[in-house]
C-alpha cells in the first residue's frame, strides 16, 4: 500500500473510533457496532474490510453470527471465552458453577429456571474452550471450574501484552510519523503520533474493560436479581 494510505490507516478519525471500540469491546457484532457508532452500515463495513486487510482487525463466526476483535490484543482462548460469556444465561451458569463446585445439571436447570437443553448448550460451549470441566459421578455429571475459567476469574485473561504493543507499534511505524508510547500498564495504552498536516498530535488511547464478576447469593442467582452478572468488554 502506498505510504499516503498506509498514514490515514489510524489517523483517520473514524477508524481511529472503530478501532478503539473494537480494542474496548472485543467480540462486536457487527449491528452493535452500528448503534455504538451511529454509522450507516455501508460506511462501516468499508472501513472494517480496510482494518481486517491491514491486519489490525479479525472477524469469527460464532453462534450464527460475524463477529470483530482486534488481532493480537488477547490470546485466541482468552477471545473465544468472552464470547462465550456474553450472554447473560451463559454467565448466571458459570456463576452458579462457582459457587457451587460440583453441582449437577439438573440443579443448574432447577434453581435458575432455565430448560435444561439450554443448560447443556451452553454448558457444552463452556466445556469445548476450556472454562468449565465435567466430572462423571455415575450417570449424573459434577460442573466445576476448568484452567480457563479459573483465569477467567482472576481476570488474567484481560491484560494488554507487550506483544500487542509492539504489533501495534510495528504497524503504526510503517505508516505515521514517529509514534512513541506515552502510557502502558497492564488494561491501558497511549500511543502519540505527530500528525504535522493537522498541525496537532494525534493520540490512540486503548482500555480494556474488566470483566466483572460477583460471587451472588442464592436470592440474586435465583431471582431477579440474576441480571446484576455482567461481562464487560467481551
């Protein structure tokens, strides 16, 4: 690509954007990006082609549906565990799974009155990425936390790795003069990028939303208070 395109890769404004709400929310479809956007879907999908060309931004099929993460930002298990959790069924049953070591499917079904097909579905998810493992005791089968859903709960799964800055970097000096870093720690980035034809410098600030997780007690996990789990940025 030529260098006049390859410098408007992120400087132009609404990639920069696109870009940002990818890196914050991880596993968008893409009418979500639509209404976070505000944007008529030809124009988004234009600049999402130019991202995912670029190498910047990769897209997954998953239930059904495409779905967009930006490259290099989490490991593959750690992208395909959030999409897992997105729903909000998906996370009462890994919470109820947490504060219950050990339990059966059918108290899973009972106590969070949800048919038990859709709690083998997504029990069955959980298990195929490595959150939640199964423990056969006779006929019946014990659901406890697997090594990927214990990081999950750490929440070191949800960390800006050097190696993504260093990709990000390499694909900002191919392009824009002289970006240098301003800020890391492990959920934020700032890259500073001179733009002189805009006479200011242009700034990318990166933050990943932690995913939050609440041990709840049996009235919320049972009631309707089920709603208060939440998955942030995944």
């Amino acid at each position: 690509m030529a260098r006049g395109k390859r410098l408007s890769l992120l400087l132009h404004p609404f990639r920069k954007d696109l870009y940002q709400v990818l890196c914050e929310n991880p596993g968008t479809y893409l009418l979500e990006l639509v209404n976070l956007l505000e944007s008529p879907m030809g124009t988004l999908t234009w600049h999402l082609r130019i991202l995912e060309r670029e190498g910047l931004v990769k897209s997954i099929k998953f239930a059904g549906k495409r779905l967009y993460y930006p490259k290099m930002l989490r490991s593959q298990e750690a992208e395909m565990a959030y999409l897992t959790m997105r729903s909000e069924t998906a996370q009462q049953i890994f919470t109820y799974i947490v504060n219950h070591p050990g339990c059966y499917q059918e108290q899973l079904a009972e106590e969070l009155d949800v048919h038990h097909d859709t709690v083998r579905w997504h029990v069955d998810k959980m298990t195929d990425v490595g959150l939640v493992r199964i423990r056969r005791k006779g006929r019946k089968k014990k659901h406890y936390l697997a090594r990927l859903g214990e990081a999950l709960l750490a929440g070191s799964l949800n960390t800006i790795t050097e190696a993504f800055v260093i990709f990000l970097m390499d694909k900002l000096e191919d392009g824009c003069l002289n970006p240098e870093i301003r800020e890391k720690t492990p959920d934020r980035v700032t890259i500073r990028i001179d733009c002189p034809e805009r006479g200011k410098d242009c700034y990318i600030t990166i933050n990943l939303t932690e995913w939050q997780f609440e041990f709840l007690d049996e009235e919320a996990l049972t009631g309707k208070g089920a709603e208060e789990v939440r998955a942030e940025g995944a």
